[in-house]
C-alpha cells in the first residue's frame, strides 16, 4: 500500500470522526448524516460535479460558492456548511466522499447496526427485503442495514454478505465450482 493511500484513509477518517464528534456535542447528527448522504448522493449522481471536487485546479472560492449555494437550496445545516467549507480551505474537499462514507459508517456502527449487502438474480420487492432484514436481525442479534442490488448475471439464487460472513448461493457460483473441476481433472 502507497504512502499518499494510508495517508488519504487516515485523514478521512479522522475528519469523519471530527465531524461526528461535532454533530455529537451539538445534538444535530441527525441533521448532519441526513446532509451527509444527500451530499453524498449528489456526488456519485451528478458526475459533472464529481469531476469539479476531483479537479487540482478549482479555485477554493469557486468551490466554497457552490457549496454555500447548495446550503441555501437544501437547506444544509450550517455545521455541515462550515465543515465543507473547512475542507476546501484546507484543501481536503478532494476526500469529501470518502469522508462523507466514512462519516455514515460511523454514524450507523454507533447504532449498533451490522452492515449487509445482498445481491439476488432475481428482482425483490419491499416485503421480501424487508423480510431478508428482519430475520438476519434475529439472527445476528443486531440492527441490519441492508443494501440490495439486482444482479441478472448470477442466474439464480442469491449472494449475501453480512460483516466478514458470506454466503453465495448462486447457480453463476456453482458452474464457476464445475468448471474448476472440470479443469483441474
């Protein structure tokens, strides 16, 4: 691992803890993590936007206008402005996702919630996921926080992942297996 990555993974960090830690004391985290992923959202759906933070040679000013433009039409919290606004005068903005993510993983391990991730070939619906929550609640004895994608390539079945366990029970997975066995035979 390079020098600049752990150095980019560790200030992100200690910036998302920064801010928790503010948003903490001031009683507003919900409104901060809130803002947290619309901004975030914004960020990985808007890619002229995400090439904007991503390019060296945007003026500061230029970066703190559109932040304080974008408080005023969302009505951001005015911690999470002058947190923004802290990254750009210290040139820090160019991490804002990666330290936005960090933040709402802290936010949600605080909480005591488990993060899961669940990819199925076929196309669930809210009852079912809700369902797939609620008993991988009772069974980690924890809070789940689920995120499920749709994935056509896995043919059948599906992929779960909750923490360090995984359990992949597709029918993509089980032709890789035959395939493999074939080839070593």
């Amino acid at each position: 691992m390079s020098i600049k990555k752990e150095f980019s993974d560790t200030t992100a960090k200690r910036y998302s803890l920064a801010l928790y830690e503010l948003a903490s004391e001031t009683n507003l985290l919900v409104q901060v993590e809130q803002n947290s992923l619309a901004f975030s959202n914004l960020i990985s759906v808007n890619k002229d936007f995400n090439n904007l933070i991503k390019d060296p040679t945007t003026n500061r000013e230029d970066l703190m206008n559109i932040v304080n433009k974008i408080s005023k039409i969302s009505k951001i919290e005015l911690l999470f402005k002058n947190f923004l606004n802290l990254l750009i005068i210290k040139r820090r903005f160019f991490y804002i996702d990666q330290i936005l993510k960090n933040f709402i993983e802290i936010c949600s391990q605080k909480r005591g919630e488990l993060k899961a991730e669940i990819n199925s070939a076929k196309e669930l619906n809210t009852d079912e996921i809700n369902n797939i929550t609620e008993e991988l609640s009772k069974n980690f004895k924890s809070k789940i926080k689920l995120n499920y994608k749709h994935d056509k390539s896995l043919i059948g079945g599906l992929v779960l992942q909750v923490g360090s366990t995984m359990i992949d029970t597709s029918i993509k997975k089980k032709l890789q297996q035959i395939e493999n066995r074939m080839i070593e035979a």
